[in-house]
C-alpha cells in the first residue's frame, strides 16, 4: 500500500470537491460564492481570479450582503450568474 501524506490527501479532497461542486451547478444555482470559491470552479489562482476575472468588466456585480454586525459583508456572487459569464465567455472565444 502507497503511503500518503496529509498534504496529498487534502489536495486529493479539494479537487473531487471541486469537482462535484463542478458537476451539480448550473446557471440556475443560487449558490453564494466568495472569490476562493470562484478561483476554484476556473482552476486559477485566488490573486489571478481577483486581478484578471472578477475584474472583467462584464463579470457579475457581486451581491450585497451585510454582516449581523450591521456592517458590509465581504463580497459574493451567484453561482450561477458566474457560470453564465463563464460559458458566454466560452462561446466568445470560439
């Protein structure tokens, strides 16, 4: 039996949560996504997703949220409005 480390182990279980996180979403989701979550469903960094794809103009306005605190949240988006971007920026590149 191969020996595995803890590392290994949790990367294995980040990309199947990415992976069925992938799988069971659609345009339709209403998921809230942070940009880790969105980092995640393009298989890029969290400071190129942030630089490069939350920054396109035609992304998805982040939702408002506010914390029980009263103040601003951190920003989220819609899993599915970003799929959307996603696929429509697909079709464009074709």
């Amino acid at each position: 039996m191969e020996n595995i480390t803890n590392e290994q182990l949790h990367q294995e279980l980040q990309a199947l949560r990415t992976l069925v996180a992938s799988t069971m979403i659609d345009e339709k989701s209403t998921l809230v996504w942070t940009a880790q979550d969105i980092a995640d469903y393009f298989q890029f960094s969290y400071e190129h997703t942030k630089r490069a794809v939350i920054a396109d103009p035609d992304f998805p306005n982040a939702i408002e949220l506010q914390k029980r605190t009263g103040g601003k949240a951190a920003n989220r988006w819609l899993a599915g409005d970003v799929i959307a971007f996603a696929r429509k920026r697909a079709r464009n590149r074709r």
